[in-house]
C-alpha cells in the first residue's frame, strides 16, 4: 500500500474526545509509518492546545501519546489571534499555521484524505 495522508479538522471545543477518539482508532489498525496523519484545529478548538486553559488534562494526554506515534497538531493562527493565546502557551509540539482554511486547502490538494467528526 501507498502512503496515506489524512488531515482531521476540528473546530468546536466540545469533540476532541470524538476527534481524539479517530484518530487513535485510526492509528490503531493502521501500520503508521504508511500514514501521514494531522490534526488541525481553528476556530474555538484552538483553545485545548493551550497551557492552563479550559481543555482537559485527559485530552492533552492523549494528544502526547498520538505526537509519540507520528500524529502531527497544528492550529490556525487567525484563531490563535481571536482568543487571545499566544504561541508560548501552546503545548510544546504544536505548531502553527496561518489560516486553517488554506492549510485545508493545501492539504486536500495534496491528496490529504479529509475527516471531520
């Protein structure tokens, strides 16, 4: 089999258990290292990627334990911007983009397979 690539997009708060939930199922049945896998969070979902906030403990747990086996997160700086949280707060192996929707864009025209739970 080919690589796969597949980019999960989330932006609403309340599904990264649903969000976490795929991708770990995903990850789980598939030999990873024929995967690219990302997670790109915009809108108000930018907010559990930041140190101290209103995102569980739970679900920055198993984002480490996903970063460990390849899974890529990344968050829209634009959201970034409107909720006021500065790229020092975010976890340590989130990286940021410009524009959610363009790294959509970039990535559906990569052939990136698009999921949203």
């Amino acid at each position: 089999m080919e690589e796969q690539k597949v980019i999960f997009h989330i932006d609403e708060l309340n599904k990264w258990n649903l969000l976490l939930k795929n991708v770990s199922n995903l990850v789980d049945i598939v030999d990873i290292n024929k995967f690219i896998i990302e997670v790109l969070a915009n809108s108000e979902a930018v907010k559990a990627y930041a140190l101290d906030r209103e995102s569980e403990v739970t679900i920055k747990d198993t984002m480490e334990k996903l970063k460990y086996k390849g899974v890529k997160f990344v968050a829209c700086n634009n959201a970034l911007n409107v909720y006021d949280i500065k790229k020092e707060e975010l976890i340590h192996f989130v990286d940021t983009v410009p524009a959610g929707v363009l790294e959509l864009v970039v990535k559906q025209g990569e052939g990136y397979s698009y999921i949203k739970p």
